[in-house]
C-alpha cells in the first residue's frame, strides 16, 4: 500500500484511498460480499485478489479495444490505481439473456435471449434502494445532459459487443451487466468501478445444470454454490485465453 492513504470512501465491496498524486486514487477490492441492498452479507477469502485480477484483465482488454477507462495499473494483489472521477449516480445494467430482476417485473421467462441488448438505468441511491429510471427522469434530475446519456449508452453497447465476444472464446455466456461512468478531471466521460462476478452474470457454456452453471453472485444470492470455486474458474480462464499466443 502507498504511503499516505487515507480512505476517503468506503463502498460495499470497495475502499477508495487517496495518494499522493491528487488525480489519482488507490482502489482496493475487500472480500465482503452484499445482496439485495446489504440484506444479505458474507465475507470469502480471496473474492478481493480474484476480482482484482479479472478486472484488471477486462480493463486492460477493454482498453486495448478504445474504451476510456479510469483504469491505469494493477498495484498489488488486491488493489488498482486508478484516475479519480466523479461518479455519475446512475447504474448502467445491459441485458443479453433475462434474468434476474427483469424477470420479475415483466413476464420474460428466466433465460429468455433478447432479440437486441436491452439497456435499463437505475439511480444508484441504497436509501431509495436503487429504482429504475426513465430518460425522463434522468432528465428531471438534472443528472445528465441528454448527449451524455447517449454517449453512455452507445459506449455500453460497445463494451457488450467486445466482451460478449471476448467471454465466448472461453465458453462464458454474458448474461447481463452494470457498469459505472464517472468524469474525470478533464470533464470526460471514462468507464469506472469494476468490472467482475461481483457486477455481472456469466454462464459456464460447458455445462446445462442450472444450479452450477452461474458462475458469478447468483452463486451467492441465490445459494448456488460456492462463490470462490466460480470466481476461481473464471480468473483462470481469462488467464488461460490472455496468456496464449
Ligand atoms: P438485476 O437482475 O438485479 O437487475 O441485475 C442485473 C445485473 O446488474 C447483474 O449482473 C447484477 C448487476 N447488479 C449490480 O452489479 N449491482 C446491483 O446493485 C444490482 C441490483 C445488480
Ligand atoms: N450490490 C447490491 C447490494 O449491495 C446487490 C446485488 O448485487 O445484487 O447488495
């Protein structure tokens, strides 16, 4: 750890300290694991270097394909150093495949594969427990200028498309995801938080057992498994495909 951090926030599954470059920040993956707004909590050794790892790996992959990101290197097994932005306090979740809360808000069948990705905003806010937003609201709210809400969104598809493929050549299916943007000191728009099991759904593609197949925090919210032998499978074979010619 850097000298002279000192925690500025501290999130569910995250701890951001402040170092000495005032643009940047150290970002530290902790073990902890939350559900349904903290209902439900547990703590598994070595989730942090794990999702540290695979975040790191889908940055860096994400960036070699042209996303702006706020990621700038690995420092240690569990934390990153990254630009410090603004969080813009909107959850950005693309759908592949229904699942989870879709599911019980409309009458999509769990697994259903959507014709196109389907984009849904939710204001990131614990107390208002996170509800989904309308472009109307967002607009009301005064978060977003609309040409920013569409910069978003277009780079959401982008990132699916290069991740849906990239999961695919190690037999992942990506289910859905939520990402974060923030702004930075120049006032860009780069892509922020994490990118892991934590915050998205992956389907082992070698196996039809729906109760072993979710490889990610269903194992976790929905008591499939064990959380670390999943995390554990996808790390290695993001490893695997980085590392081969
Ligand atoms: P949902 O089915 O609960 O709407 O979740 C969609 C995706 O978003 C799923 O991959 C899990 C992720 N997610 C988060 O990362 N944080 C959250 O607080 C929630 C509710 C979902
Ligand atoms: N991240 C959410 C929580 O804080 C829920 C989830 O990921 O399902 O509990």
């Amino acid at each position: 750890m850097h000298t002279n951090s000192k925690l500025i926030y501290e999130g569910k599954a995250k701890q951001i300290f402040a170092i000495n470059d005032p643009n940047q920040v150290l970002i530290k993956f902790k073990d902890d694991a939350t559900a349904f707004n903290a209902a439900k909590k547990a703590k598994f050794k070595g989730k942090g270097i794990l999702n540290c790892s695979i975040s790191t790996n889908i940055f860096e992959y994400l960036m070699a394909n042209g996303i702006p990101t706020h990621f700038i290197r690995r420092d240690g097994d569990s934390s990153i150093i990254a630009q410090k932005i603004n969080i813009i306090p909107i959850e950005v979740v693309l759908r592949n495949t229904a699942y989870g809360s879709i599911c019980k808000q409309t009458n999509l069948i769990p697994g259903t594969k959507l014709k196109k990705p389907l984009i849904d905003f939710y204001f990131k806010n614990d107390i208002l427990n996170d509800p989904l937003l309308t472009r109307e609201r967002i607009k009301l709210m005064e978060i977003l200028k609309d040409e920013d809400l569409n910069f978003i969104e277009q780079l959401t598809y982008k990132i699916n498309t290069i991740l849906k493929d990239f999961f695919l050549n190690i037999e992942l299916d990506l289910i859905d995801f939520k990402l974060e943007f923030g702004l930075n000191k120049n006032n860009e728009i780069i892509l922020g938080d994490e990118f892991s099991p934590d915050n998205c759904r992956l389907w082992d593609m070698k196996t039809q057992n729906v109760n072993i197949k979710s490889l990610d925090k269903d194992r976790f919210r929905n008591d499939l498994g064990d959380l670390i032998e999943a995390y554990t499978e996808i790390n290695k074979r993001i490893d695997h495909f980085m590392s081969s010619p």
